[in-house]
C-alpha cells in the first residue's frame, strides 16, 4: 500500500499530532516500513485461525464489586495544568 | 389523505442505562450519584499510565439478567474494546465497550399498542463505561471537568429501527424503565441520568422499502421529551420532503424549553474509532450454568405476574396491572396473600385507601410501615362484619400505619367495633323509624327502596357502629310487622 500525504495528515489528526515538512518526510518513511512489515506477515496463510486478540490465556479475571481504591481530590488534581479547588480545566470545548 | 398520512415514521432508540452498582466497571471508585466533584476517582478512573483495570463481576451479572429479561441471546464468549476519540471528559482517550461484540443479541420487548400487543425488536444490548462530566458555564474561559461518572456501568440496548410512532416510543421507555427497575439493574432516574435516550428519526412514503435519512436526537432525558422530540422531528421533516427539499443526516439536540430540536453537528465528520480489543482487560466467559444461574435469580416480570394474578386470583386485568407497576406494590400484595385469601379485597385496600395514603406521602410499597399481617386481620375484621370498609379505611388504618397495636385493639379502644347484638341494635332501629313517620308511611304503602333511608339513619344514629346487614334485617322485620310503633 503507497501512503500518501493525505493519509498521513488525517492519521496525525486522529492523534492530535502536528508536523512539520521535514517530520512529515521522516513519520512517512517509518509508517510506509511498518505496513510493508504487516503486508509481509500477510502473506501467511491464516486460514482457519482464530485472530489473536489477547496475549495470554487468561480469562475472567474480575473483581468484587466493593468500594475502595479512591485516592484525594487534592492528589487527583495535583498533576493537572489548570485546575481550581474542584474540578480539572480545559479551554471551552464548545462555542458559545 | 392527510399529509402526514402519506408518510410513514420509522424510529429506532438507544437507551443508556446506568447499572445499579456499587463501584465502577473497572475500578472500585464508588458509582453513585450526586457526590462532589472528583471525589470518587483513581488513577484508573483517570487513566494514568500503568494502571491494572478489573471487570466488575456485578456488572456482567446485571448486563446478562437485562439480556435474559428482554428474551436475548447471550453470547458466552466476550472481550472489551477501545473505542478512540478524545473529548476532555474521557480521560483515557477511548471508551472501553463492547460496541461490536454485545454481551446480548436480538431480543424484544414487549409493549401494548391500540391494535395489541407489539414485540419490538432489539439488536444487542452491550456493556460499555459512561464518560466524565463537562460542565460549560461555570467558569468563562475554561471548561471544567468532573470525572465521578467516568467508567460508571452501563448498557446501551439498542432497538431495531421498528418503531412506528412516538406513541410507540414513549411506550416502549416506559415499559423498558419499568423493566430496569423490576429486575433491579437500574433505579430508572431519568432526571439524574441513570436512564437516557437518544433517538434515530427517518421518514419514507408509506410502502416504500428504502429507509429515509435518519437523524439522531440525543439526550432526551425523560419519557416525555422523548415523545416531544420525535414528533417535532416528524413535523420538521414531512415539512422539508413537503416542500421539495432533502434531510440531511444530522445530530440533533433537544431543547426542552420550547419543545424543538437543533442541529448539534451536520453532516457526520467522518468519525474513526479504531476499535481493537482492549489488551489490559482479559476477555470474559460465561458458562451455560452461570447464564442458568441468571435466569433462575430473575424475579417473574410484570407481565407474567399480572397474568398469574387474573388467572390464579381472579383479579380483574386492570387491578392485576395496577398491582404489577411496580415490583414493590406486587411484592406488598404477595406477602398479604400468605395471610388473607380474599385476593379481591387485598387488592381493593392496597389501590384504593393504602395507595391514598402513599400517595398523600409521597412513598411506596416498600416504605409502608404496615405489617402485612396487621392488613390480613383488618379486612378479616371488615369480612366478619366487626368493621365496616369506610370506617376500617377512614379511621383505623391511619392508625395502624407506624404503629403497633393490633386492628382489633385499635377499634376497641376507638369504640368503632359494628354492634350486631339486637338489644342495642333495637334501641337505634326505633329510634330511626320514629323520626320519621310519614317515610314508614309511605314504606308500608309499598315504596320498598326507603328501606336505604331507614339503613342510613341508622348508621347516622349509631355513629357507624350497626353492623347493616343485621339492621336491614331488623328493620324490615319491624317495618313489615303491623304494629304501629
């Protein structure tokens, strides 16, 4: 598959990314290694094959359902840019 | 042909519903509602890097009851995936849910329509976490985000687009609210959000097979609106097809204050949500005897009983309804039964004079302070004829709710016990004939229906004590007699 310009644009959208000319040459170049690197697994035959979606075997791993775990609000909102007494802050997602 | 009867509405719902768990789906965060911002979060609830999510085993079991409630199959074998987007309340950049791999598939639910009943449809309903809280209007420049909802429980069920009408819809979040509550999943709250509805509208000419451009009203926080909207929406888009113009496919918004609806986004943007199976959360299988277990924990559903009840108790189809609205009322009803069968009278008292009561206080069933047993013995008081209805009802049962005396005790001590012992009954009776001699005239004359007159003076003079039947008789003796008193 031939990656274009376009392709990796809506892709470093979808990941809030942002390049510039020469990063965009260099990410393309990297991504159009990797889907050679899947196009060549594609090759195999998988027939039959149930796809892998987990790496171990584990199942049912579940849990109680009991309160417990919580940490502060103070230590909860200790990391956050912007923040008042209450809440994390975030410019204005919506217009007014 | 009207113009609307020229078209045709097809609507299918999406209704989220918050489970009634303790803790949250993966993280032991407590999941109620109404606490202070950011109080019940974790590093996992904020997805921090690192962190070990577990599935909340309550959760799967609630998810495959409501599965089992609404006739779906259950598939054994599950996982979660991530669904990517970023919006400042999803702190992990993805939404866990099964959204392509539901825990429950097809189904229905049942709903009365004026032609009968109507089997409608479901396409899955699937476990997934509820998002954060943005809130817009507190603060000027910013945007403040509480995250004490993020990774709640929830299930999205999901209809088929068979829905004909908003009468339909209305009906169906009624009776699926209803059914949320009976089995005990969800508490039904539509104003604090446990249960919410989005809405997917299309029209088409009646016979056309193709469905028309469908647009999706979201939020539709209560039953009401829910019906509003969609007729709003109907009337927006038979006007646009009316006037030769074309619907676009759109998200919408309610607006609850003058009842209309408004574009949110056009055009969908071409949403990607990479979904791939969430690699921290092992997946979850379920055993045929654990699905068994389920469904034999399920309490019987509305419909069943109610039919049980006209069937086994000769309930009229209405009283048996009234009983099953809620699985309280049927509840209360059933353990009366184990100590009074006159199944009539139990429901008579419990809709008519008790259901005053809760009603005046705002309780239900399962607040009643009223032992079913203490209920027993005042209808078999009533029954007996010690008591009669209006007087047991009016004056006895108030207090008999909180309080611990025995309705026996009670109308001894309020002196309202019938009296049948005729010495007594014979004082009333004459005076009740004396006062009214020219009524006696009349009687004798033929006019036999004064005989209710006479019955009612009687009750007037014995303050409600004279047990009725026992004065009709004595009166008509009397009356009947040729003695001039």
């Amino acid at each position: 598959m031939e990656l274009t310009d376009e392709m990796i644009d809506d892709l470093a959208h979808l990941a809030r990314l942002r390049f510039s000319g020469e990063e965009r040459i260099s990410v393309k170049k990297d991504l159009q290694k990797m889907i050679s690197f899947v196009e060549k697994l594609q090759e195999i035959d998988t027939t039959g094959v149930k796809p892998l979606l987990h790496m171990s075997d584990t199942v049912n791993i579940l849990r109680e359902d009991e309160v417990q775990g919580s940490i502060s609000r103070e230590d909860a909102l200790l990391n956050a840019p912007v923040k008042d007494e209450q809440f994390f802050m975030v410019p204005k997602v919506i217009k007014k | 042909m009207t113009i609307a009867g020229k078209y045709e509405v097809v609507i299918g719902l999406e209704v989220h519903a918050q489970l009634q768990t303790a803790s949250k789906l993966f993280s032991g965060d407590s999941a109620s509602f109404g606490a202070s911002p950011n109080t019940h979060i974790s590093p996992i609830t904020m997805g921090h890097p690192g962190v070990l999510p577990r599935t909340n085993r309550k959760a799967i079991e609630y998810a495959v009851k409501m599965g089992l409630a609404c006739h779906c199959e259950i598939e054994e074998d599950n996982y979660f995936a991530r669904k990517n987007y970023f919006y400042p309340d999803l702190p992990k950049g993805y939404q866990v849910t099964q959204h392509t791999t539901p825990v429950c598939k097809g189904g229905y639910v049942t709903i009365n329509t004026p032609t009968g009943k109507k089997n409608i449809q479901l396409n899955r309903i699937h476990l997934e976490e509820d998002a954060g809280k943005s809130i817009h209007d507190l603060d000027e420049n910013y945007t403040c985000i509480d995250l004490n909802r993020a990774g709640v429980p929830l299930i999205e069920i999901v209809t088929e687009p068979v829905l004909q009408s908003s009468e339909e819809a209305w009906q169906y979040v009624t009776v699926l609210r209803k059914l949320v509550k009976w089995i005990g999943v969800c508490d039904g709250n539509m104003e604090e959000g446990s249960l919410r509805c989005d809405a997917n509208i299309s029209i088409r000419l009646q016979g056309e097979k193709k469905l028309g451009t469908r647009v999706e009203v979201k939020n539709l926080n209560s039953i009401r609106n829910v019906k509003k909207a969609i007729d709003y929406e109907v009337e927006r888009m038979i006007a646009i097809v009316e006037s030769g113009g074309t619907i676009i496919q759109q998200t919408r918004s309610f607006d609850a204050g003058n009842d209309t609806t408004f574009a949110l986004r056009d055009k969908e943007e071409a949403n990607d949500y990479r979904y791939f199976a969430d690699p921290d959360l092992p997946p979850f299988h379920l055993t045929k005897d654990f699905i068994k277990t389920m469904q034999v924990s399920l309490p019987s559903l509305p419909e069943q009983l109610a039919t049980q009840y006209q069937q086994e108790f000769g309930l009229s189809e209405y009283d048996a309804a009234q009983l099953c609205d809620e699985k309280a009322t049927a509840d209360y009803f059933e353990s009366v039964t184990h100590f009074c069968k006159n199944y009539k009278a139990v429901a008579n008292w419990m809709l008519g004079p008790i259901r005053e009561y809760l009603n005046g206080n705002n309780f239900s069933f399962d607040q009643l302070s009223l032992h079913p047993e203490v209920l027993a013995e005042l209808i078999k008081l009533v029954e007996e004829g010690q008591l009669n209805f209006s007087v047991a009802s009016s004056r006895i049962l108030p207090s008999l709710i909180n309080g611990k005396r025995s309705p026996l005790q009670v109308a001894e001590e309020m002196d309202l016990l019938q009296v049948s012992d005729s010495t007594e009954l014979e004082i009333w009776v004459n005076e009740a004939i004396r006062s009214m001699p020219d009524k006696v005239a009349e009687y004798k004359k033929g006019k036999k229906n004064l005989i209710g007159l006479f019955v009612g003076e009687v009750k007037k003079i014995s303050k409600g004590k004279a047990d009725p039947r026992s004065v009709k008789t004595l009166l008509e003796q009397k009356l009947d007699e040729n003695t001039i008193i």
